[in-house]
C-alpha cells in the first residue's frame, strides 16, 4: 500500500513539474518569438474546438439515449 502512495506522489510531482514547464514555455513563445499570433490562434482554435466538441457529444448524448418512462 505505501508503494502505490509514493507512486502516486511521485506522479503528482511529475505532473506539477511538466505542467509548470510547459506554461513558462508557452508564455516564452507566446511573449517573446515571433510566433506569438500563431500561438495565439492555436490556442484559441483549440479551446473553441474543444468546448464545441463538448457540447456536440453532450447532444449526442441526449439524441441517442434511450427513452425511459
């Protein structure tokens, strides 16, 4: 049982840390190159993406499910 706990922890750090890395990366290209409009549209492209893929599975969803009642 203690195995599994410091594994647990320990991904959580690695977690942290790749997290942490990755948003001081992103605000580096973002800020400070170039590509920063391209970041930028990216990223917006990708969480319009996502939420608009979260709402058409939530109507899947609803269309598709069985009737009760």
């Amino acid at each position: 049982m203690k195995e599994i706990k410091n594994t647990s922890k320990l991904a959580g750090f690695v977690l942290l840390i790749v997290s942490v890395a990755a948003f001081v990366i992103y605000g580096y290209l973002l800020l400070t190159t170039e590509f920063g409009i391209v970041i930028l549209k990216l990223t917006v492209f990708g969480a319009v993406a996502t939420l608009l893929g979260v709402l058409g599975w939530i109507g899947y969803t609803i269309a598709t499910a069985p009737r009760s009642g």
